[in-house]
DNA sequence: ATTCTAATTTCGCCGTGCCAAAAAGCGCAA
DNA sequence: TTGCGCTTTTTGGCACGGCGAAATTAGAAT
C-alpha cells in the first residue's frame, strides 16, 4: 500500500490536472502545493515514475497515468466523504472539516468508507459542491459557469466554492453564500472589480470579482 | 507533537504497565506487542527517554514519567472513544473496530475528540467495557473480577473482555458472553480446564480457563 | 564460584522523505 | 545568437524508524 506521502502527491497532482485539463503539472507547483522544496518534488516524482503511477520526463512536467489517477481518486474520495460526514454527522463547521480530512483521508479503510458512503446515500458532492468520486473512481462531472461570469440579472444556484481556505469558508457563510443558495447577479463593476448579488429575502452581498471566480453555479 | 510511533509505544507502555501494577516494563514485551526487534526498541525507548517521556535503565525495563503518562492516556482516550463511536454510530462490528482504531488514533484532532465524546454522552467504557481516559487523563478503575475466578452458582455481570483478537470476540459474541450479559457459574472443572456458565432464558456456554480468565465481570 | 542461557544492548546498515546549495536546462529578449 | 533569468535537476547531508548480527550482561543452575 502506499505511504500518505505517495498518496498526497497523487492527489495534488490529480487536482491541478484537473484544474488545467490536458496540461503536465510543473514540478514547482507540486512543491508550492505541498509545502516541500522543488528538488524534493523532483526525487518524489521519480519514484511515482519508477511505480508507474506517473508519467514524468525531465523538465516536462508529470502526468498521471491509469494507476496514478485510480490511486488518486480514492484518496480523493476518502476526503471528501470524510468532510461531508463531519459535517453532517458530527456537525463540523464547513470551514474547519478540511484540515480535519486531510489528516483523515489516509487513515480509513475501505470497510469503513463504504459505512459511511452508505450512511450518508450514496453522495455525489461533498460540503463545497465537490463532486466525489465513486468507488470505482469515476467522478460526475459538472461543467459550472463562475459567479464572475454571470450575466447580471441572471438567477443561478451555488453549487461549488472551489476554495478551502478557512477564513475565506468564513466570509462565504456570513455572506450567506453557502452551496444551494439561490441568487441573482445585480450588478458588475469591472473597474471596481465588485459583484453585487442579490439573495433570498431582499438580502444582498458584494464581492470582487476574485472571490467571485472561486464560486460557481448551476442554473436554477 | 509526538510522531504516531512514540505514540504506539508510550500506549503500549501504558497497557503494559495497567496489565502487570507497579513492575517496570521489559523491552522485550514491549518488542513483541509492537512488532518490532528488541534492538529497535532499546533504541527507541533512549530517545523516548531523551524526551522525558520514560524513565529508563539499562537492563531494568521502563515506565512512564508523568509526561508520558499523560500522552499515553490521551492516545488511549482517542482509541477507546474511536471503538465505541465506530460501533455505536456506524454500526460496526466490535470485532473489527480495534484494527480500524489502531490507525484512527494517530489521525484524530482534540476538537474531534470532544464532538465524538460528547456525541457519544461522554461514555466510560468502549465497546469491550475498557475504561476511556477522560480528556484530563483520569481513568475510572473499577476492580474487577475474572470469569475463572468466580464462585460455582455466583451470579455476575460481564463487564470486560480483555483481548482484541478478532476471533476471540466473535467467539464471546457467538457464545452470548457480550459486556452486560447476566451469568451464573454452573461448573468449573480444573482437571479439564472448562467452565460452563448459564446465560438467560436457559442458555449455557462452555469455555477453558484460559479463556475465561480474558472475562471480566462485576456483581449483579 | 563458575558456567550457561536468555534477555538486552551495541553496531553497522537500509529506506524514506526532507532541505540547501550548486549545476544545468529552457526560453525569451536584445 | 548570445546572454539572462527562471525553473528544474543534481548533489550531498540529515533525521527518523527500522533491521540483523554480534557483543554484552543479568540471572539462574550446577
């Protein structure tokens, strides 16, 4: 079995892969992402190619191959359960559950996994609108328009807060911005680099257009 | 923090010592609980002392400092708690927990802990009625008596069955012996090492010395 | 007392994962 | 095309946790 270490790495490449679909993830951004230095990164990504649970070549970046991403998507899985059932069990704050699961997420055994897959029905996202993935390692996955992007006057849901800094989590809750919500973009101000959204009950709340990239919705 | 191996040992140290009262701890015992060679644990157990955690003597075994007493009960805490939340609230085999909650143990923060123990109404005892620490490193000691102990037509309440093997749980459990059960002695027969007890409704089980002896139970 | 045995410690070694600093490669701009 | 800056790789070291073999010690037996 692998170590956490492996499985961390795994992981992180999986998510920049995913967040910039088609391209090798750089050695640096994998050492910036895991708090270690490049060389170590380099030493690292040798020994998943040596595994062949990469594909690397020097100075071109890495890639997951088949294994790589199966081993990645379960780890992927494990966190992401592991925050939903925190929350929704142990009624952890939404912004506290992610430290909590990266710690977690290398500690639980299939057996266990599938307890609380099952307890939970079979989810299909987890707190933040992240979709994960199944045992078999296949993720549903969603083509979301940004906040940013909406047209103003448009109604859209939140579906996703692709962020998991805490205090960021924080202001998304007081803005009252939590996944499900239902909003309307009032207006956008390029120049002030502001959105203003309007929420249920006549509430209203703004925000750059920065923050406003890290949320997405769904029609509706 | 301490790395999850000086957790395992100073445990293992606390189980050993609660086990045998007042005797030092061999390196040798401490080796075969661990799975390690005994060399690996003379050297361990050095820098455990370096730490402060245990006092040490060369050829003269260990034992906790206060210090390491107080890491050792919150590890346990953490296990004890794991166990009884795994059964209870994921509805898991008592046989199986102990396994899943060896690795759990290391992955826990403090502010989990304390949802899981409140969750749980602040239990005393895990699901093989072991004693939990409290979070200010207090145990409550009951004395118990063993199963092997107990007077012909005494009647009894298990209260403990002190042996994580798998197998042997699934046996208490097949035999109906589970923590709370009412027993009654029918027969003990040291010439071939058995013991037969009446269980309700009518029930009885038979089992050897040996085994019963693992069983503790309380009056009533 | 001496010898024997079993437990314990010492010694040299390995793998993993990390860092710092030096070297090498890549790409762009003058 | 030559040089410069940035990224990446290489090199050499370190800490941890572990192993096996050999040396040592404690303690029991004769």
């Amino acid at each position: 079995m692998p170590t956490s270490t492996v499985e961390d790495y795994l992981k992180h490449i999986l998510l920049e892969e995913e967040r910039v679909p088609g391209a090798r993830v750089a050695t640096g951004s994998l050492a910036g992402a895991l708090g270690v230095t490049p060389g170590t990164v380099t030493t690292m990504v040798k020994t998943l190619s040596d595994s062949g649970l990469v594909d690397y070549e020097a100075y071109g970046g890495v890639r997951l191959t088949a294994a790589g991403r199966q081993l990645g998507l379960h780890v992927l899985r494990r966190h992401r359960l592991m925050e939903l059932f925190l929350v929704r069990t142990l009624g952890m704050d939404w912004s506290e559950v992610h430290e909590e699961a990266e710690r977690l997420e290398h500690a639980l055994s299939d057996r266990l996994v599938e307890r609380i897959d099952e307890m939970l029905g079979r989810p299909s996202v987890d707190p933040h609108g992240d979709p994960i993935p199944s045992a078999a390692g296949e993720v549903a996955g969603h083509e979301l328009a940004t906040l940013a992007a909406l047209p103003v006057g448009r109604r859209a849901r939140v579906a996703r807060v692709a962020d998991q800094d805490a205090a960021f989590l924080r202001l998304v809750e007081r803005l009252g911005l939590l996944p499900g919500t239902r909003v309307r973009v009032v207006a956008r101000d390029a120049a002030a680099d502001t959105l203003e959204v309007e929420l249920g009950r006549g509430k209203s709340a703004a925000l750059g257009l920065r923050a406003a990239e890290k949320i997405f919705v769904a029609p509706g």
